[in-house]
C-alpha cells in the first residue's frame, strides 16, 4: 500500500474568478498553473494557482460561482486554509503588503508552536 507523504492540493469556491486570481498573484505571488472548466458544471472554470516551480502540495484551486453568498461557519467543515513561507520575515513582508492592498489580516502571533499571520480574501475565506 502506498503512505501518503501530504496533502495534494486544496480547493474552495470563490464567487469571481478575475477577483481570486487578481488576490492570488498579484496579492500572494502564486501563479495560475492551469484555468479549466468545472467537470461537474461547465458554465464554471476550475482555476488552479501553485507556487513558481509547481511544487507537489502547492496546489490551491477554486471553483468559480458567482452570487457564491459570503462564507459562513459551520461545524465540521475546513475553517482556515494553512499556507506555509520561509521565515518571519516573509509574514512582516505579507503584513506590509496587506496593509498596503487593504486585505483583512490579524497580527503576526504563535499557534501550535508555528508563526501565523492569519488574513481573508475577499470572499472571506480564511487563511
């Protein structure tokens, strides 16, 4: 049997497809790896964003639906996508560049023993 060495990709929906790329690379600095329709309803796209070299477990893909209604809490669901950078000084990095995109963001702060710097997009799904 095959051991699972991480999780592939994650995927959520986002209510408008030019917003979440706009907010993936000019925002967080990903790259769009491919833009396909969704197979289960093609009026949707499927767009796939990875860091700069395609790394395996890099993958973050939305579904697109317009009038998506606001994310709202619920029990046992995913609440917050993790995202991993190189050091602290990346996190002051995005902190900066939040403030300066006016992106809702919390502070720099430990949890379980890793460096954080929660923030939401514009659909307010949490990272």
């Amino acid at each position: 049997m095959l051991e699972t060495t991480g999780i592939h990709h994650v995927t959520a929906m986002t209510s408008d497809a030019e917003k979440i790329y706009q907010f993936m690379t000019d925002i967080l600095g990903l790259r769009l790896a491919k833009k396909t329709v969704n197979q289960d309803d093609i009026h949707t796209y499927h767009l796939f964003f990875t860091d700069a070299n395609g790394s395996p477990g890099t993958d973050l893909t939305f579904f697109d639906f317009p009038n998506l209604r606001k994310r709202s809490l619920g029990k046992n669901a995913i609440q917050t996508i993790g995202l991993r950078v190189k050091n602290k000084d990346a996190l002051l990095y995005f902190k900066t560049r939040f403030e300066k995109s006016h992106i809702t963001h919390g502070n720099i702060e430990t949890l379980f023993d890793m460096t954080t710097l929660p923030f939401q997009d514009f659909d307010g799904q949490h990272y």
